[in-house]
C-alpha cells in the first residue's frame, strides 16, 4: 500500500513527532509514505512529492513546525478541485491519505475519500478544539507556553503592582485560556463559551487591592474580546495601572512538550495501523486515556463541551 501523508491548516507542535511516527511505522510494516509539500495546496501541483523514509524523519521528533510545511487552500473546498487531486494521487499508485491537521483539513480529506481513497485523519491544533478527542497535538505546549509567559509576567506585575491582561490564541474557543489561566493562577479568565461581567472583574480587581494583593492576571481569549479594549476599560473604570500583552503566534512554535510529542508519536502510529485493519473514513481520537477510531460523522457532528466545572474552580480560587 502507498500512503501519501501531508500536514494541513495552523501548524502545531508536534507535528513533525507524527510524521516520525507514520513514516516509521509504515516502514517497519514495509509500506511506503509519500510526503506532499503545503498542505492541500501543495497536493494540488504535486509539490515536494517524494517517497519518506527512515532518514528523512530522522532529528525531528523535538522541532516545532512541520517540515511538510502548511498551507490553507480554500479553492480545495470545490469538487472540480477535490476531483483533479483525487485523479493525480491514483495517478501516483496513492491508495490512502493520512492528514495531520484540525477538522477543517479532515473535511479535505473526508472529500477525497468520498472519491475512493481511504482517508485517515490525526487531530493536531493548539485550539484543541476537535470534537472527539479529548486532546488535540500541540495542546499541551501551546498552554505550557502561554502559562511560562503568565509566570514572567506575574514578576513584573507584582514588582510594579500592576494589572496585566494577557490575550491567548484559541481561535473560537476558550481551551487554551483556561488551561493556561488555570496553571497560571489568573484572578479572571474570559472565554467565548462562558458569559463574563467587566464590571464584576473591576469591582474584583479593586476589592483584592484593597485586600492587599499587589498584582492582578486577567487572561483573555482571542475568541472572548480584545485584550487591548479590556485593558483600556479596565484602567478607565478602575484607575489601576494595566499592561496588555498579547502573546500571538509565539504559542504556535518551540520545541514541542514531551507529553505532546508521546501522543503525536502515539497518534502517527495508531494511524498506520488503522489503515492496515481496513479502516478508512476515520480520526485518531485520544478518548479517556486511550488512543481510538472515531468516525469522520462523529468528529463532524458536534462541538467539544466546555469543562464549565474547572472554569468554576478557577474564578472559586481567586476570589477573596
Ligand atoms: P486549524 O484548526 O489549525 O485552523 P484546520 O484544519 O481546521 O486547522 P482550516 O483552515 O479550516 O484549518 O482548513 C485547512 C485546509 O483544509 C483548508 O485551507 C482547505 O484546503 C481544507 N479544507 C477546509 N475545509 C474544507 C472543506 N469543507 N472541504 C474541503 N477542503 C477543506
């Protein structure tokens, strides 16, 4: 069997773990890998299509990015397109697809599988926003890094009692605003599934000065508002002296966590296998503490709920 595999949608760490892994697994299993170059932008000129081999995945498994490169090609939503890639990989004797991205890219997928390849997809976003799987890969260093930030700033807010509003990416979602505000013992965490009251965080923000506290951590998903608009409320309303600090694509990159390179590298192998028992149509899901199928319907079907009860815990703990 020949296994053409591509990275698609944001880059994430962790990704070249996968790649590792998938290449690897299919060799020891004697299957061929065949990498493309941007995603599905590259599938659609061939570019940088080449067999993978051992070597070619070698000193990887800890560098942040993907060295298949990324790309978002938005004309890939059109059958005209989906059909000429469908084509060309027959074309190159491509039997199944393996497609390390978010759910977006897997709907690419889903599309050439409705065309006769087999189609499996790894979950890999920092968002960790894939209905299905309990973790995304890049996850955990995208909240490792945005909580190491929380730490530095916490330093200079204490030291200049100062209110610091910190924007984390999630795009849509709250996941990575509230695991890293959670680590970072932030006193407001604001996210777009849970509904926030600006003058309830100020009348805090007043009450824990009052209590003495020097310092304040508010942390702001892009989804939730505009760091820059809350900081300037907040100072408006309160007369507090606040920072904003937005921490954008500095938590897409680095050396990816040990925990996420052990699930991609778990992830890249479960697809393999996947493959050879003969399923197709399906996503690597990391469901309660083990690697499983979850079918494309499914993964298509619902939106990730929100764990409102450890949001709850946090705004608990930093009350006075
Ligand atoms: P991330 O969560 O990191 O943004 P993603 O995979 O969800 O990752 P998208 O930008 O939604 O990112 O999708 C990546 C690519 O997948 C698109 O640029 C496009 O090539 C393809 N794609 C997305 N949606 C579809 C669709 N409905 N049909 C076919 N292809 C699609």
């Amino acid at each position: 069997m020949k296994i053409a595999l591509l990275t698609s949608g944001g880059d994430a760490p962790g990704m070249n773990a996968a790649i590792r892994a998938v290449v690897r697994r299919a060799g020891y299993y004697g299957l061929t890998v065949y990498g493309i170059e941007r995603g599905f932008a590259g599938l659609l000129n061939g570019e940088g299509f080449r067999p993978l081999n051992h070597r070619s995945v070698a000193d990887i498994i800890h560098r942040g990015g993907t060295i298949l490169r990324t790309a978002r090609a938005p004309e890939f939503c059109r059958a005209s397109v989906q059909d000429q890639a469908a084509a060309w990989l027959r074309e190159q004797g491509i039997e199944a697809l393996i497609v390390i991205g978010g759910d977006g890219s897997f709907r690419g997928g889903a599309a050439l599988q409705e065309r006769g390849l087999r189609f499996i997809g790894i979950p890999a976003t920092i968002d960790n926003d894939i209905y299905g799987t309990d973790l995304t890969i890049g996850f955990d260093t995208a909240v490792n890094t945005a909580a190491d930030a929380i730490n530095r700033l916490r330093d200079t807010a204490t030291s200049h009692e100062r209110v610091f509003v910190i924007e984390v990416m999630g795009r849509c979602a709250g996941f990575i605003a509230l695991a890293s505000g959670l680590a970072g013992g932030a006193e407001s965490i604001l996210v777009p599934e849970m509904e926030f009251n600006l003058e309830e965080i100020c009348r805090r923000l007043l009450a824990a000065k009052e209590h003495g506290r020097s310092h304040s951590i508010i942390v702001v998903a892009e989804g939730a508002a505009s760091a820059m608009k809350m900081g300037e409320e907040i100072k408006k309303r309160t007369g507090l002296e606040t920072r904003v600090t937005i921490l954008g694509h500095l938590q897409r990159g680095g050396t990816p966590t040990a925990a996420d390179r052990i699930l991609a590298t778990q992830m890249g192998a479960a697809a393999v296998d996947l493959l050879r028992r003969g399923e197709n149509g399906v996503m690597v899901g990391y469901v309660k503490g083990r690697i499983e199928p979850v079918p494309l319907a499914e993964v298509f079907s619902g939106e990730k709920t929100f764990p409102a009860e450890a949001y709850e815990l946090a705004h608990i703990l930093s009350l006075y």
